[in-house]
C-alpha cells in the first residue's frame, strides 16, 4: 500500500527536533545575552574608570608639582638673604634652588619695578622675563601665576612669582620660570593601550603635553569642543566621539581647576573594549556550539523515539500490502513497543484467518473444480462411449469399414488424453508437489526462456526486450516451477498481441515506499516484470484473471494464470498486475530475495 | 570659491571671473584649481624627491662649529664650509645654521646613494630632538639618555644606537694664563680642589657614559700616567691654598679679593648642551661658595674657536681629544710660540714636551708624555672634569642602511650610506 510522502516539516522528526532545539537554545540564548551584556557593561565600566582614575590622577600630580613649586618659592621668599644686600648670598641661593629642584628653569630676583637683581639665566637676565604688567599685583604682596606659554626651543613653561617682604612691605620679587616638562614624561607613562593617548591641553585646546610629542611641537589643537567645555566647566567624565581620522575613541578627562587645563586620557572604543568583544564572541561562539551539541543530541534522541514508529508504519504497509507473516521487531518497552507487540499479535491472528481462509477457499476451489471437471470429463466419456459403441457396432459388420474403426479409436484415444491432462492439471492444482528451492539468477532463467520461445514470437511480429537494471538479482527459488510461470505469463502476453508488438522483460530490486530505515533486509524483494503492448485487460476482469478455469480466450484452460499465481504464492511472493484497455499490460512478479549472509 | 593664486594665475582668476556665463566661470575656477593643485603636488613631489637624494644631519651649534665640520671621503677629509674646487663635493649653501654640498663623485649611482648631504645647526639639544621627533633630519647625536629614549619612544623610523664617540672626548675647563688670577698654581689647583666632581657625577653624568678624568688622557689610555692627583672635592684645601696667595674677603662682600681686586673671572662655554648647562650651575654653586665670583657665558661653538683663537677669554669648558702625542698636547698646552690658546708657560714642561717631541718611536714617547701628563696634572692649566665614552647615534633607519658597522662599533661615512628605496 503506498502511502502520499509526507512533508519534511510535517515529519514527526522534524517536529520533535524543532520543539527539542527551541527548548534548549531559547533559553540558552536568551541566558547568553543577558550574560553578555551584563560583562561587557562591566568590563567597558571598569575600563571608563581606570581611564578617568588615570586623568584624575594625572591632574592632581600636575597641580601637586606646581603647587609644590608654589610652596618652595613661597617659603624661600622668606630667607634673611632675600632682604639682605649680599648678591652673592642671593646668587647662590636662586642657583641652588635650581640646582636641586628640576622643576625650575630659572629663578630670578626682581625688585618692585620689575629689574632683574640677580638672576639664574646664563643669558641677558632682562631678557628671560617678561612681567607683563604683573608687577603691580605682585607689588601689592598678590601671588602671580602665569597661563603655560611654550617657549622658544618648545618647552612648556609657566611663570610663578612669590612677592619678597620685609616688615609687611613687599621690597622684591622671587620669579621663577617652570619647566613642566615632567608632565610629558607623566602622560607617557599614562598611555592605555598600544593606541591609547594622553595628554593635558590649555584652556584654548592647544596640547601642553601629549604621548605624541610631535602634536605638541606642532602646537595642534585638541578638537573636542565638548570635552573642552566640560573641562572648562570643572566636570570630569568620559566621553565617546570620533576623531579627525574618524576613530571612535573613548577619552576620560578630569580639569585642573587652578591651572585650568584639562588632562585626557583617550582610546580606540575598539582597543579599550576588546576584551569586552571579545568575551562577547566566546560567549556567543559558546552559545552556537551548546546550541549544535544540543541539537545533535536532540536530533539522535528524537531519532530514537521516532525509529520504531518509522518500523512500525513499515509493517503496517507491508500487512497492509498482503504480507501477512511480516513482523515488526520490538525495539522497547514504551509505548510504541507495546504498541509494536499488539500489531505482531494482530498480524499473527490475520495471518491465522488469511490461512484458514485459504484453506476454506481451497475446499472451495476444489468442489467447484470437481463439478467443473465432472462437468469437462462426462464430454469426453460420452463421447467415449457414442465411439465405442460405434466402434463396436463396425465391429460387428460383416465387413469392417476399418478407416472408420481407426476414426473411432482415434476419438476415444483423444478424448481419453483429454481426460488425462484435465486430471494431471487437477493434480497439480488439488496437491501441489513440493517446492525444489535452488539459488537461481533470474535473468538466466529469463533469457533461457526468450531463447526456446524466440521462433515461435518472431513470426508473430513481437519483439522481445530486456531490461535488466540488476541483471545478477539471484532468488532462492524453484527453478522449474518459475520457469512454468514465467512461460504462462509470456505466453499470455504473446497471446495479446495477435497484431505483433513489442515485450518488455525486466529485473530489478524492490525498493519499499517506506523510509529505509525502518526497513528490514528480509523484505527486500525481485520484481519480474512482463510488459506488453497488447490489446490489455478490462478493469472488470483485472479481479478474476487469477481464478481457475477463467478465460476469455478461445481455446484457453483458465489454468496457466491461476497456476502462475499458485506457484509465486509458494515462493511466498505475489503477482501485481496494470492494464490499460488498448495500451497493454503489466505483470510483476515479486519473490522474495535470500536474506544475504553476514 | 577662494584660490590663492599669484601673478599670472591672478589675472586669468579675475579674467574668469569677469565671465558673464556661470558656466565659464565654474569651468575656469576648475581648470584654475586643477592646475594649482597639479602644481603643488609637483613642487611637493620635487621637494621630496631632493630630500630623498639628501642626507639631513643634525649638529648642535654649541658643539660644532660649523666652519670646521668636516666630510670624510676617499680623497681625504674636507671642511664643508668655504669653496675649494680640488674638494670631491661643491659647497651649494653655507651658512651658520644650514651648509648644504653637493657630491661631485661621477661614479656613484644617484639612485641607490644619496647625492648631496645638508648640515643643519641647532641652537640647543632641545630644538635638535624636536626636529628629530618630526622627522626633519635622517641624523644626529645626543648625550644624554633621556634624549635618545624620548626619541624611541616617539618615532619609530629612528635607529638610536648606543656607541662610543668616533674619538674618546673629554672635556675640560681651560684657563687663560694671561689672566692675572688663573696665571696663579694655587688658584687653579684651588679651583680644581673647588668642583664638587662627586656631585657632578651624581647628579648631573650618572646616565651619560662618563668617567673623571685627571689629566688630559683618561685611564684607558695606553700612555695613562699613574699617580696623578685626584683633586677630590676639598672646599678647606682649595680656601687655604687661595689664602696662601693672598685671596680674602676683605670687603665682606662674600667675594674674595686682593689689592681691592674681586676673585671673579668669566667661563665661556658651549650654548643650548643641557649638560654642560647643568655642569656649569654647579660649578658656579661651587665655586660661589669659596668667594669665586664666576661669570657662565654661553655662546656658540664658533664663538668660543674665535675668542680661543683671540685669546679674549679667561676659561673656557671645551671638549676635545687628545690624540696620543705631544704634538697634540702642545697644540692646546704650548707656549705662545706654539700655538696654544692658554700661553701656557712653564720651563719644565716645555722641556719635557721638547724632549719627547725628538723621539719618534711612540714607545719611547710614552714616558715622556706620562711625564708631561703629571706636570698638566699638578699645575693645573686645565680643570679636568670627564671623559665621554658613550653617545647616541640617531639614524633614520626607514631611509637608509648600510650605515653601521657593528664589527667596528661605530658608524661608515656618510658616503658608504645607502638609499632604502632607490628611485628612478
């Protein structure tokens, strides 16, 4: 029986493999994600805040230097040398100072006009300093803090100035020039990354320092006019922009109120937060890989569930299809393995009234064949006796007509061959001899068989054809009993094609309709195929072509097809016909093939 | 639109500008545009193409006088300033901060040589490592450490190798024996005794590849005399031995003086070598602090040869080699019939110096010049402050090769230098 294929989606597997893999990866994706994002906002949160810690720290060591500048000079503008005339207690001093702390470039002593006194600078003192006007805060006892200007030969510089007093009264100035070179050597040392910048910018954006020196030689310009405001306005904070070079940086800044320059501390988002990716990657490729295994399971696991369904659908076709001794193998002890037990016992009890069944139709067969041959056999005997009594009656003349004799004889001799074959043919049908099973190649046979019959199909007209797809198909079978049906069947076909035409002879394996899987070696069958182009078979008669003493034909028995039938039947095989009325018929024998050895 | 454009460019602007079609006008500013920028990429493209041919060297000013620097070659060594056709290269510019020359040598392929070298002078170290950070120069040398690392760590088509300097350095303070204060053995001995060295060192040479010196040769010198002075830092010594020629502070003014003349001379020294800077400070501080009133002077390295050569100085910290014979001695310790700067005058050097100056073989040299290197040592024409045994080679690793050799520790000349990417 063939069942319409089912679908992919439609499949049992299919479904259980679908329901499986959403089960699993759902949550697991949806886990994966909130994992993801749950790290990636941690790692980029602990990234933001060691840069911002950096920039902060940076500003304060920055203020902390010059504020320590600040301090020295404050405390050294307090020294008795200071208001003393002794200019080389003076020189020595200043000279000292600059000696020990790097910080100052050089270090001056004004008095309140603004002229040099003494001085570290080796050139021409008047020269190095410019007060611009700071003098008169400065004579009026205020600290001075110049804004960082880059010198000559690029250095950033910045000028202090502490008032020198005496009794309350400022008599002088101690001006020192700064040399926040240092700072370069901090934000080196504050470089996140292999393409992490730091740097401190004034408050018109130009670099004061920079990891790249070069931004600062060339006097460039921070860009980031937010950041600049922010800075401006005391914030600290990070930021993401992108560059000139169109780089998506992330820049964490902290200002320097007093000084009011920023400090930056700024990497690629792609540098700062690969980590951060790349966990996100592990997770995600985790995720894919759980999600395949899950599936791999799930598809092996529905496997198992849907395998004995597959056998048992299997089975049920094959009874459905007249295989009444097939059985499906129990593959376990759930429900579709009670179910497989329940259907072997079904198909046991079928096979059980199909048996019984046969034998009634047998009884049958053989009361209708007695009166039949009863019927066939009373003939001849009248006939018989009318030829004997004749015969006798000649036999009595004076003079025998003995041509007329011999005709008797002849009749009765006839009738009683007649009579013979009707019995042997009875025989053979009332009790079949048993089976001489020999490991045949069905080709061969087929072939010896053409090769006897050729001279009597080829005056008719017939060609005769091969289609042999697997010409080495060996059955286990009797070869002499296969070979009278195969003749029967053949003569049939000859027999239909009065006008000439053309005979298809073909061998190949049986593929079930059923998935494979679930198929079992010993259903595995050959089909013997008649095909011919004669005059075919009424639809009504398609049924009763199999019955004894059926037939149509002039002088036909009605013996060979139902004997045919009777044979295969033995082989545990069956016969399935096609016709079409005027484009010929189809027989296939199906005999099942040897279970091959392992 | 706005294009900066000049002369004959400017009236064909204004001569499509007074085009009545739009058209016209826009197809004008286009070809005007178009032909302007073709221009500039080819002036951009010439100007690279004659600085890829050129070897950009670096000097400090305060090192090198720039008439004097020279340019081995095979024919010889040659002065690069000045004009001279026997010289292998012709002079194309020269001046105190730029001398550009231009090989003559025929044989030489211009593509895989450079063919002209340009000398660029540097007022101080700071504006050379600025130049060097941005590319400007393919070599140079610096002192100090923190100067070769801020290069490394700034641009990566540097080379910065550690090596001795071609001829061991040292450097000195060198005193006019025409001053009337430094004419005296005690004042310089008091001088030398007055440099706290250990604190120069400490402080200031600790990262330089330095060593102290006591006399002209440092102990590497195969002639090294044992058993010169060390002239350890002494401020009581170097205060008696002034006392005992009459130098005290009469005036209370912390400076010393006799016969109401004050203890104060000037120091010529290298301008822009931060080193050298520090150094002087610290000599200064010293000195100072004995009632020496020191005046530093800085200036360039040709300013210091002219008033060396004019004798219009008192000291003078220099840097210089002495080569292993008294000829070289004499060139800068001679009397005034030598030559030398100092009018160093002293009988028995004079005498030694001649005695060696006989002798031929350098074997037999070598008692007499350790002879005269205890006498340098215990009159003390010179304060002998350290010898350099390390510098900084910086070369512009991404334009050239073939410019070391390591087996000989130090650089090839210039013109065994080789192009990286030799063009056409």
């Amino acid at each position: 029986m063939n069942l319409p294929r089912i679908k992919i989606r439609d499949r049992l597997l299919t479904r259980l493999l679908v329901s499986h893999i959403f089960l699993v990866t759902v949550p697991l994706f949806l886990t994966g994600h909130i994992l993801t994002n749950t790290a990636q906002e941690a790692v980029e949160r602990t990234v933001l805040e060691r840069n911002l810690e950096f920039a902060r720290r940076s500003t304060a060591l920055i203020e902390s230097s010059v504020e320590k500048a600040r301090d020295i000079l404050r405390l050294s503008a307090q020294q008795p040398v200071f208001y003393s005339d002794d200019r080389i207690g003076k020189e020595l001093t200043i000279n000292s100072m600059v000696n020990e702390f790097s910080l100052f470039k050089m270090i001056a002593i004004l008095d309140t006009t603004g002229s040099v006194l003494a001085s570290t600078a080796y050139e021409d003192p008047d020269r190095s300093i410019t007060t611009n006007g700071s003098m008169l805060e400065l004579a009026k006892g205020q600290k001075h803090i110049s804004d960082v200007y880059v010198s000559k030969d690029l250095l950033p510089l910045m000028n202090l100035a502490e008032p020198i007093r005496l009794h309350n009264e400022v008599i002088g100035v101690l001006w020192a020039v700064v040399d926040l070179t240092a700072m370069w050597a901090l934000v080196d040392n504050n470089v996140v990354g292999e393409h992490g910048e730091a740097f401190i910018f004034r408050a018109d954006g130009q670099y004061i320092a920079h990891s790249d020196r070069r931004k600062v030689y060339m006097r460039s310009h921070f860009e980031e006019q937010d950041i600049i405001r922010a800075v401006a306005a005391d914030s600290s904070a990070h930021k993401v922009y992108v560059n000139r070079e169109g780089v998506e940086m992330i820049a964490a800044y902290a200002p320097m109120k007093e000084l009011n320059w920023g400090a930056v501390i700024q990497q690629p988002t792609s540098e700062a937060f690969a980590s951060a990716r790349k966990m996100r990657l592990q997770i995600l490729i985790l995720m894919i890989g759980s999600s395949a295994v899950a599936a791999l399971i799930a598809f092996f696991y529905t496997r198992q569930i849907v395998k004995p369904v597959q056998l048992l659908v299997s089975g049920i076709d094959r009874v459905a299809a007249g295989e009444l001794r097939q059985r499906i193998q129990i593959l376990g002890k759930d429900e579709i393995g009670q179910l497989a037990e329940r259907f072997n016992t079904m198909a046991a009890k079928l096979q059980e009234i199909q048996n019984k069944l046969k034998r009634t139709e047998r009884l049958e067969t053989l009361g209708k064949l007695s009166s039949v041959i009863s019927h066939e056999i009373r003939n001849p005997l009248n006939s018989m006796v009318i030829n004997m009594q004749l015969l006798r009656r000649e036999f009595a003349k004076p003079r025998r007509d003995l041509k007329k004799m011999e005709h008797y004889h002849q009749v009765v001799a006839s009738e009683i061959k007649r009579v013979d074959g009707l019995v042997s043919n009875f025989l053979l049908i009332a009790k079949p001899p048993k089976l001489e099973k020999t490991d045949c190649t069905l080709t061969k046979l087929l072939d010896e068989m053409i090769t006897v019959q050729m001279p009597n199909v080829l005056p008719k007209g017939i060609r005769v054809e091969r289609d042999y797809v697997d010409p080495a198909l060996t059955a286990h079978v009797d070869e002499k009993k296969l070979y009278q049906v195969f003749l029967n069947i053949f003569l049939n076909a000859v027999e239909a094609m009065q006008g000439g035409g053309r005979i298809v002879l073909g061998v190949r394996r049986h593929i079930p309709t059923i998935s494979s899987e679930g198929e079992d070696t010993e259903a595995l069958m050959a089909a013997v195929s008649f095909r011919d182009t004669g005059k075919g078979i009424p639809a009504e008669d398609l049924n009763r072509i199999f019955d004894f003493y059926y037939s149509k034909k002039e002088h036909g028995t009605g013996i060979g097809l139902s004997l045919a039938q009777q044979i295969v039947e033995e082989h545990s095989g069956f016969i399935r016909v096609k016709s079409r009325l005027g484009a010929g018929s189809e027989f296939t024998i199906f005999l099942p093939l040897r279970k091959p050895q392992s | 639109m706005r294009l900066n454009v000049k002369g004959r460019s400017r009236k064909l602007l204004r001569f499509f500008e007074r085009q009545k079609s739009r058209r016209a006008r826009i197809a004008g500013f286009v070809l005007l545009g178009g032909a302007q920028f073709l221009a500039t990429c080819a002036a951009a493209q010439t100007q690279r193409q004659l600085a890829r041919n050129t070897i950009i060297i670096g000097i400090l000013s305060g090192e090198s006088d720039y008439r004097l620097v020279e340019l081995a070659t095979p024919d010889g060594t040659f002065q690069i300033a000045g004009f001279g056709n026997s010289r292998p290269f012709e002079t194309i510019e020269s001046s105190p901060s730029r001398i550009l020359i231009r090989l003559k040598t025929e044989e030489r392929d211009d593509s895989i040589y450079p063919n002209k070298i340009e000398y660029r002078f540097f007022p101080n170290e700071r504006s050379l490592v600025t130049a060097i950070i941005l590319e400007e120069i393919d070599y140079a040398r610096v002192d100090g450490s923190a100067s070769a690392q801020e290069i490394s760590r700034h641009s990566r088509i540097y080379r910065v190798q550690p090596l001795p300097p071609p001829r061991y350095t040292i450097s000195l303070i060198l005193y006019n024996f025409s001053n009337n204060i430094l004419r005296s053995r005690n004042v310089r001995q008091a001088l030398a005794y007055g440099i706290n060295q250990d604190e120069i060192f400490k402080r200031i040479l600790s990262e330089s590849g330095a060593d102290m010196l006591r006399g002209p040769f440092d102990e590497d010198s195969k002639i090294y005399a044992p058993g010169m002075k060390d002239y350890d830092y002494d401020p009581k010594k170097a205060i008696a031995l002034l006392a005992s020629d009459g130098w005290r502070d009469t005036d209370r003014d912390n400076i010393l003086d006799r016969d109401g003349q004050p203890l104060r001379f000037r120091l010529f020294f290298s301008d822009g070598l931060s080193v050298e800077e520090q150094m002087i400070r610290q000599i200064k501080i010293d000195w100072l602090r004995l009632g020496i009133d020191v005046q530093p002077m800085p200036m360039t390295a040709s300013a210091l040869n002219d008033r060396l050569k004019n004798g219009d100085f008192d000291a003078v910290l220099q840097k210089h080699r002495f080569e292993e014979t008294p000829e070289s001695l004499e060139a800068f310790f001679g009397d005034g019939l030598g030559g030398g700067p100092l009018k160093y005058l002293n009988p028995n050097y004079n005498r030694t110096l001649a005695s060696s100056k006989r002798l031929k073989d350098s074997k037999a040299q070598t008692p007499s010049l350790q002879r005269l290197q205890l006498i340098l040592n215990e009159d003390q024409p010179a304060a002998y402050l350290y010898s350099q045994w390390n510098t900084y080679y910086i070369v512009n690793h991404a334009k050239f090769d073939n410019y070391l050799n390591l087996a000989a520790r130090q650089l090839r000349p210039f013109l065994e230098w080789r192009l990286k990417r030799p063009g056409p």
